[in-house]
C-alpha cells in the first residue's frame, strides 16, 4: 500500500506495543503472568513486528531480551545491556494499574513485575529462566482482634525510576482508618530487592498482620535452622529472604515468624501502637551466595528519646562486605538520628561504606 495501513498515531501505538512487549516478556519468550508452560511468543511473529516497526532501540532490546536471536553472542548481550543510551527497561502505568521494576533488559539483573488493579496485588518475581515468585498476594489485619476491610483499591502514590533504584508506593485503606502504604525497591548495582508494609492507624492497638507472597513452580523456600532467614531454592540457591523487622537468630523470641510453605511464603508480625513496619530484604546476586549474612534492628533517636517502633524503624543489612541502612518513620517526620545519620525524611534506603558514611540510594 503506498501510503501505507494505518496513519501516524497508529504507527506510534503500534511501536509502543512492540516496546511494551519486549518489556513484560520473560527469557523464555512467555509473557509475565503467565502460567508455567504456557506458548511463548512465536519466533516468526517477532521476526514481522521487528521488520514493521522502525525504531533501532527496540531492536536493541529484543536482542538481549528474546531468545535464540541471531546475531546476540553473549558478550554481545553484555554490551547492549549495559548500554546506557537504551530506553529504560523499568515503567510503571497508573492508567494500566501495572509496573514493571527491573535494573536493566538482561534477564540476568532480575525483573519484578505487579498488577495493582485488583485488591489482591498480582506479582511476579524473576531472576534469569527461575519465576522466584508468582501469583496472588494475600494480607490480613487484625485490630485489636477485629479483622479489617480494605475498603478501597490500590492506588500508586509514588514512582521513581533513576540510575540508582526502582521504587515503587502504593496505598490503601481499611476499616477503622488503618493505612497500608506497600514499599517495592529494587536496587540496579547492589541486586537486593526490599518489599515492605508500613501501616498506619489514628489510634494506638494491637496490630496483627500477616502476607502471604506466592512461591513460583519449582521454588521450594528452605528455613535456615538457626535464623530466621530462607533461601529460595530451584536447583541450587537462588535468592536470600530476610525478614529485617524479626530478630535473625531463632534462640531470640519474637512475636512473629516467616514461615516457609510449599507454595508460599507467610511474614507475621505483631505491634501495639499505632502501626508496624514488615519488611523482606530479598537478596538476588548469585556471587554472594554462601556469604556471610546478618542483620539488625536500629536505635532511633529524637532529641536525645529513643523512638517506639510505631514511630520510626531503622534496620542495618549486611551481605558479605556490603552494608545498608534502611529508615522509616511511620509518625509525623521528625528530626532524627539512626546508624549517625540525621535526617527528617520519611523514608532512607542508603548504602554504608567502611568509614560508615552513606551513600543515599533513596
């Protein structure tokens, strides 16, 4: 056709398609969501909305992130990869209700993706050809016994996508004016991934919360005997589970547990106040696997007061040589100190370097 099938906006949709698709397109060409041994794309349907569309970054992209491409030698893949004139590879669309969070278009960093349209958030967490995590999320409240009711949907109250992190807020509300402000940070350089729920209440009670976060087929989640840590496993070990807000060693009671079940894993936490924070630090670089691991509950002080923990929290992570601090208040902002850090702001995630100056991430 000489002025050919469709006219300007069309073709500007039609290659915005194509990027989205190679976005949400896992390393076996099936898409994110999809059920384990479901059709990937096929290979001459790529081939004809490469060919179609005009742009080179798309066909960058699908170079490093389809497979059995001709042409993508891995180092090749390397190259491209870390190639910082590509489009990013993270995006989140408030009008989809649908993020996807991934530090680059190699399959190798890791890619979380969420559906935030529904009241049972839809995730899936990927690393490589493993589906670490996959399916539904559940969360449960429990107010001075009383259950609560989220009582309107998800909605996304912050998104940041720099050189550093991933980072996206979502909030809703229950019965009783609780709110859960749900936290996904995904680090580029460092290869951590941190989920966390902070709620909030008006009032001060006892708090009761436990989330389920769905296993991927084949993920089998291994407690470690004498801390509370669980490693994902498919094979071999692929990722580290902490759950920072819960003591690491087991011989230290706490009134709350990550449990490990066959197709999910189940954080429980308890406060009395008026909120709790939950935080998983989920680590993903394979070259520190079998590392040593540890974490700890902060001191946060005000004007020279140490902080209940329905004020603010402060956690230190350390993997191997590597060490994170990770703030959050869950009152008013204050003037504060935690790890020798001042700040006033709502929430710090910060990388500690020997000295022990941070070097802020977020």
């Amino acid at each position: 056709m000489k002025h050919g099938c469709w006219n300007e906006p069309a073709e500007i949709q039609f290659a915005w398609l194509i990027r989205q698709a190679l976005r949400f397109t896992r390393r076996d060409a099936t898409q994110v969501f999809a059920d384990r041994g479901g059709l990937p794309w096929p290979a001459d349907l790529i081939h004809a909305a490469m060919k179609l569309d005009g742009d080179r970054d798309d066909r960058k992209i699908a170079r490093i992130a389809l497979p059995n491409r001709k042409g993508s030698p891995r180092t090749k893949n390397r190259r491209l990869s870390a190639n910082k004139k590509l489009p990013p590879a993270a995006t989140n669309s408030e009008w989809s209700e649908v993020a996807m969070l991934r530090p680059s278009w190699s399959h190798a960093d890791g890619m979380f993706s969420v559906d935030y349209s529904q009241p049972q958030l839809r995730i899936e967490l990927s690393l490589g050809r493993h589906i670490l995590l996959s399916g539904s999320t559940t969360l449960e409240l429990l107010f001075n016994d009383e259950p609560l009711v989220q009582n309107t949907p998800w909605e996304s109250v912050c998104w940041e996508s720099d050189k550093d992190v991933d980072y996206l807020e979502l909030e809703a509300m229950f019965s009783n004016e609780v709110r859960v402000q749900r936290q996904i940070l995904f680090s580029r350089d460092d290869h951590f991934l941190l989920i966390a729920d902070a709620v909030r209440g008006s009032v001060a009670c006892n708090l009761r919360y436990a989330a389920s976060w769905p296993l991927g087929s084949g993920i089998v989640a291994n407690p470690r005997k004498r801390t509370r840590e669980v490693t994902l496993t498919a094979t071999k070990p692929r990722a580290d589970v902490l759950p920072l807000a819960l003591p690491e060693w087991r011989r230290e009671r706490c009134v709350g547990e990550l449990e490990a079940f066959e197709d999910h894993l189940r954080l429980q936490q308890s406060n009395s106040g008026r909120g709790l924070y939950a935080p998983l630090f989920f680590d993903l670089a394979p070259r520190r696997r079998g590392r040593p691991v540890t974490w700890r509950q902060l001191t946060v002080a005000e004007d020279r007061k140490i902080q209940a923990s329905d004020v603010a929290v402060g956690y230190r992570v350390q993997l191997s040589k590597k060490q994170w601090l990770i703030y959050r208040s869950l009152d008013e902002r204050g003037s504060r100190s935690v790890l020798g850090e001042n700040l006033i702001s709502e929430f710090l995630v910060c990388r500690v370097d020997g000295n022990g100056a941070g070097d802020r991430l977020l």
